[in-house]
C-alpha cells in the first residue's frame, strides 16, 4: 500500500517549479536552491537560488546570490546578481552588483553602493575608449606657456 503511493507522489514532484515563503513564515538561516524562489515573508540567511522574486511584503536580512533578482520588498545586505530589478516599493540597504542587466523604477530606496560586475573580462572595448578619452583631456590640461608680446601704440 505504501510503495504505490510513493510511486505517486515521486511522478507528481516538480523540480523546475517556484517555490514560496508565505507572508506569515519566518525562516532562519541560508536558503539553497537551482529553483525559483518567490518571497512575501521574512528570511534571515544568505540566499543561493537561480531567480528569485521579493514581494512588497517580503523582507530578507543576509546576501543574495542568483542570476535574477526582483527585489519590491526589504532587503538588508549584498546582492550579486545577472540581472537585477528594483521595483518601486523595494528598500535595499547594501551593494548591489550585476553582471548584465540593472533597472530601477522610481521612488526605489537604495542605500548602498552599485557596480557592474566585470564578467571576467579584462578590458572591454568601453573601458579601453573611456581610457582613451581621459588620457586625451590629462594631455589638454597640461598647457604650454604662451607669450605674449605687448604693442605701444604711437600718438
């Protein structure tokens, strides 16, 4: 009786699925996994997850690790990420550092720091044209002396 119903359940199980925090659960330490996420309660941990979804009512207090972060709750610590998206309800108090993709809706409350991860590349043709035109505007202010010559005019 029991091996048939296990058999069920096994076939029944969705491993590619979302997951959900509910608003009224409270989850202490770090969170693992190759699914999605979607969080309205309270989780106190690091998170380790593929994509994850911060509701309005959800709050994480510990860093975050995906490759797609929509943040439109709390959050207190660093976030790295692919792509991220502020929504306009999020509060973030830490870093934020994306790879690909950063967008902010306004009225976001970001009190932190935010840089473009570099994807392991060593200089991109961007930063090689940003460097071009910095040392172009060190050599222009470094001016050479002009001299002027004064002329008396005759009465």
């Amino acid at each position: 009786m029991f091996k048939s119903l296990r058999n069920v359940e096994a076939e029944k199980i969705n491993h590619s699925g979302r997951s959900h925090v509910g608003e009224t659960m409270q989850l202490e330490g770090d969170l693992r996994t190759s699914g999605s996420i979607d969080v309205a309660g309270l989780i106190n941990g690091n998170i380790f997850v593929s994509e994850i979804t911060v509701k309005e009512t959800g709050s994480i207090r510990g860093s975050i690790e995906a490759s797609t972060i929509e943040i439109n709750g709390h959050i207190e610590g660093k976030i790295a990420a692919d792509t991220v998206i502020v929504g306009k309800t999020a509060v973030i108090k830490g870093d934020i550092f994306f790879k690909n993709t950063l967008k902010t809706e306004e009225g976001a409350d970001i009190d932190g720091y935010i840089k473009r991860a570099n994807n392991g590349k060593s200089n991109s043709e961007e930063d090689i044209a940003i460097e071009e035109i910095v040392e172009r505007e060190q050599s222009i202010k470094s001016p050479k002396p002009i001299h002027v010559v004064q002329q008396k005019k005759a009465v």
